[in-house]
C-alpha cells in the first residue's frame, strides 16, 4: 500500500483522534482518553500551537501520525518530544513507522536539537527492536513520573 507523509491540517484532526483511540485500545487503556477534536485542533492549530503533527495519508484516509513538541533540556539544551507514534493496525508492518520515525528525526535535525525523547511500554518488544536497530537508546533504568489531575490536586493538598 502506498502512502505520503505530509504535515497535519486541523481538517485531519477527526482522523487523528481516532488513531490515539486506536492506540489507547493497543495499549489497554482505552478508557484513558479525555483529549477531543476540538482540543487538537485548539491545541495544534490555535494561537498558541502546542504541538507539531505529522500524518500518513493512503487512499484518502490518515493510517499514521507522529505528534511531538519542544521541550528544553537543562544538560542539553533544546530537544523535542515523541509523544505518540501510531499506525493503524491494517499498515502496521508496511515501513510506515519507520517512515514516520524518520520524518520526525529530520525535522528535529532541522531543527537543531540535541536530542529526541520518546517513550515506549516495555512489553512492546517490536518496537523496542526496531528503535535499537536504528540507533536509539531504551532507557531502562529510568521510571516515568506521572502526575494526572487527580495526582496534581493530592500533591498540593499535602504541601
């Protein structure tokens, strides 16, 4: 199947939205997410753009999506976030995750960063393989530290 790789419109952002659902259902929490169109395309495409985001495109339909944002690094200086990377499971296995991977790379090579953060769960050998055999490092001795909504309010109730 062929497919292109082209910077996300706010008119994609229904698509998108489906392909994060699709990935909160691959990642067993598909009740977990809160985030609408709406927000995407406030958040992405509003006056103050919070995201950057890349979508595959076959056949008219979105089959793939990277959305990333800067972050700023205090030993390395500016760096960008992967936050998800996501193919719709009829692509999976077709190079598209590659290709999205490899487009987000260049685009922080652009960029001028000096890093590129992403994580992955660890039960998620496939794509744990495939980000090693391209050069990444799998950071297992770091834990990720959440604070959700619930969490923020319990922190400053205890301070």
């Amino acid at each position: 199947m062929k497919y292109s790789i082209r910077d996300a419109q706010a008119d994609d952002m229904a698509q998108v939205h489906q392909l994060i659902k699709e990935l909160a259902v691959f990642e067993k929490e598909e009740d977990a997410v809160e985030v609408t169109v709406e927000d995407l395309k406030r958040d992405g495409f509003g006056s103050e753009k919070l995201f950057h985001c890349y979508v595959a495109e076959s056949e008219g339909d979105i089959v793939g999506m990277a959305l990333l944002f800067k972050r700023y690094s205090t030993w390395k200086g500016p760096i960008i976030h992967l936050e998800d990377l996501v193919v719709t499971e009829k692509m999976r296995g077709s190079g598209l995750g590659t290709a999205l991977l490899t487009k987000v790379v260049e685009h922080g090579k652009k960029l001028g960063v000096k890093r590129i953060n992403w994580e992955v769960l660890d039960w998620n050998e496939n794509a744990i393989a495939l980000y090693e055999s391209k050069g990444a490092q799998v950071k297992r001795d770091w834990n990720v530290v959440h604070l959700d909504e619930k969490g923020i309010e319990t922190f400053l109730e205890r301070i």
